[in-house]
C-alpha cells in the first residue's frame, strides 16, 4: 500500500502586491521580514501562480475554490451558494441563495458606506430579517456570515439565479441601490426572483433604519447598518469532493465563511471558533494550535488568513507589512509543532493578489512554495514576487499547484497504462 506523507498548505488571501514608493519600490511582501518564509524558499521549491489565468481578475470564491481542485470555468455557480454552506444552510434543489452586505444608506437609498463600517456581530439584526414574509407566498432565509457580510435564500418553486446584483460593487459610495433585474429580457423566472429580491432589500431598510442596535451605533457615531444589499446569487450545484477524487482527508482552518463553504463542499471537515476572524485581530496562535490538531487526523490541512487581503483593501501598505510578518511567525510555530517534520510537506500560496496602491483584486500573479522531502530545491533565496519569478515551479495555475502537492503526498493517479 502506498505511503500518504502529510501536507499543510497556507493560503494568505490577496498577499500579492506591486512596489510601494515608501518601501524603496518593494512590495510589502519583499519588504517584510520573513525568516521563515525565506528559509522554506531557500530549502524548497518555488514560483509564481495565476488562480484562474494570466490576466484574469478573481474573486475570494474562484480563487479558494481552484486552490481546492476545482475548474471554476466549468463549476462556479456563482458566490451565494458557496456562502450559504459556509453558514450552514441546506440548499435544495431549485433553491437561489445571494450572498449580501449590510450597508448604510441615506434616505433616497445612496449608498455612504458600503460594509457599514466593517459592523461584526450583526446576529440581531439578521434575526430582525430571517423568515421575512415575500410575495407569492415566499419568506426569505437570512444569516450572518463573517463581518458586514450575510446570506439571503430563496426556497421555493419556479426560481432563477439569472439576475443582477442590487450591490453596484466595491467602488459604490455615492451610488444609489440598485434595482435587481433579469440578466436577459423575457424571462418569467428570473423577473419574478428579482421583484422577490427587491422586496427583500426595500423592507430590509423599513425593519434596519430602525432597529434599536442602529439607534445605538449612530449615538456612538458609527454608520448604521440599515440595508442589506445582494449580489452572487446561484443554485447548487453537485459537485464530485477533492477528499472523494483523491481518496485523502481533508481539514480546513479559517474563520471565514466563504472558505468554509468552499472547504465544506471539498469534502473537507472545518475548524473554526470564535478566536478566529477574518481580519487582523484573529488569533494566529490559535490558528496555529488549530492546524497541528487537524494533521493529526487530517492527510492535507489548508490554513487560511485573510486580514492581509482587508488592509490592502483599505490601502494600509504598512498594516499588510506588519500581518505579513506575523503570519511568518505562526507559520514558524507550526512547523516547530510537526510531529514528523520530514514527512510533513509544507505550501505556501495566495488565492489572488491585491495591490494596495489600487485597494482591489488584480490579476498579477503570486508567489508560491513548496517545501519537503524529495522537491527539486531551486536557487530561490527569498520568499517574495520577484524572486519566486525565478523559480523551479516557474508559472503555473491554481490547479496545477494543488496537484503537484498532492503528487508530492503520493495520492495521484497515473493517466494512462
């Protein structure tokens, strides 16, 4: 019978980046202090990644979702089913899940802050909206996620993912709301979900602008979170799991709920509580005890940070330096941690890059490593953007880099006789 080595693989979401005046023309990844990062580069085997392809912008969702084996061009089905799993809802067939934003808008419905001020613990004020009464007999399921972010499912007969977002995007304040319609003229289905959705969103600002939570934050000068604005809506869809193909088992580390959605629908079991957050207050130690308790009965364990991805978001270059090396130190104390380090293979990648001098997901590619027993160490000597553009890997796909782990593992197949 075939050994199976074990694998940590580490996802730093949007750690990719271009140079920064401030830090001589490096990027906050070249410019951090990484002496873990660097020494797994110098031992192992590196290069750059595209998620999808070169010159193609990706979101959290395609990205995590090739990182975990699957051709997003042939099985994305858009971001609100993945987010409804994440938050553990049981889509049935026919059913349309969105995934939403709490936001803040004035009283013509101009959108002022995006993400309400990032608000956490919106648990009150998703219950105000859960089991809303809808026309045609419909009532809408409705769930915090992580953060500002949340899930509204439609479960009903006759429905249609095919329409537009209400959320006009990233760059939105002093946009109004917009209305959701079909994606396609003519098409009954999809004109009767977006009238469902519009319903969701005008009542959701009648039950929020009110709700007493709100009341609170506006005296302590924070922006109410007073609508709920959708985007990604998509069915299920049955997928074949990564653990199934490759007969292996899997664990994953996140406290984000996209990721544990993907993860979930892998074949993937989660380890997430409340010391975990998706952004830079989450505890890394924990994250790292956490990883160690999964290899025990895990074959691959993916850790994921995301506060990286936040503050490059919100333009903070030096925020990204900072988490960055703090996420080399967690990675330190989980390899101090292995029990059998030599037979432990460890990854290091990113799901997309996102520059902080644009405060968006960009297309440029990103480092990646992998370190272990038997990999063709190149003359890589550092961890960063330009030195991995020299190594062994050279450039590859999201795809083919969990495949060349997984082979390293010894769980692939041969194609052929």
């Amino acid at each position: 019978m075939k050994k199976i080595h074990k694998a940590v693989m580490l996802i730093i979401d949007g750690l990719g980046d271009r140079p920064i005046d401030e830090f001589g023309g490096l990027t906050p990844l070249e410019a951090a202090r990484t002496p873990c990062f660097d020494m797994l580069a110098r031992g192992g085997i590196t290069g750059l990644m595209d998620p999808l392809s070169p010159g193609i912008r990706v979101g959290t969702d395609v990205g995590h979702l090739a990182l975990f084996g699957y051709n997003p061009l042939k099985v994305y089905w858009g971001r609100g089913p993945i987010e409804a799993v994440g938050v553990g809802i049981n889509l049935r067939p026919g059913d349309v899940a969105l995934r939403c934003n709490f936001a803040t808008v004035d009283e013509n419905f101009v959108i002022i802050n995006r993400r309400a001020g990032r608000i956490r613990n919106t648990a009150p004020l998703a219950a105000a909206l859960d089991n809303m009464s809808l026309g045609d007999g419909m009532r809408a399921i409705f769930k915090p996620a992580t953060e500002h972010r949340a899930v509204l499912v439609l479960s009903g007969d006759r429905l249609s993912a095919e329409i537009t977002n209400s959320d006009p995007g990233p760059v939105s304040e002093g946009e109004p709301v917009r209305e959701v319609k079909p994606k396609h003229p003519g098409q009954p289905l999809a004109e009767k979900t977006a009238r469902l959705v519009n319903e969701f969103v005008r009542k959701s600002y009648e039950i929020l602008r009110d709700h007493e939570m709100n009341k609170e934050r506006l005296k302590k000068g924070l922006p109410p979170a007073n609508i709920v604005i959708t985007r990604g809506a998509g069915m299920a869809v049955k997928m074949r799991s990564l653990t199934e193909r490759f007969d292996i088992k899997g664990c994953c580390v996140t406290g984000e709920s996209t990721i544990a959605g993907v993860a979930q629908m892998a074949g993937f079991s989660v380890l997430m509580n409340e010391k975990l957050t998706a952004n830079i207050d989450t505890d890394l130690d924990e994250k790292a005890r956490l990883t160690l308790e999964g290899l025990k009965t895990a074959d691959l364990v993916v850790t994921h940070i995301k506060g990286v991805d936040l503050v490059a978001h919100d333009h903070r270059p030096r925020e990204k330096l900072a988490f960055i090396e703090k996420t080399d130190q967690m990675l330190q104390k989980i390899i101090d941690g292995l029990d059998d380090p030599q037979d432990t293979f460890v990854a290091v990648t990113a799901d997309h890059s996102t520059p902080c001098v644009i405060g968006e997901h960009s297309a440029d590619p990103v480092p990646v490593l992998i370190h272990g027993e038997g990999v063709l160490v190149d003359e890589v000597r550092s961890y960063g953007e330009r030195a991995c553009a020299r190594g062994g890997l050279c450039r590859i796909r999201a795809n083919d880099f969990l495949l060349s782990l997984l082979d390293l593992m010894g769980v692939t197949y041969r194609f052929g006789s």
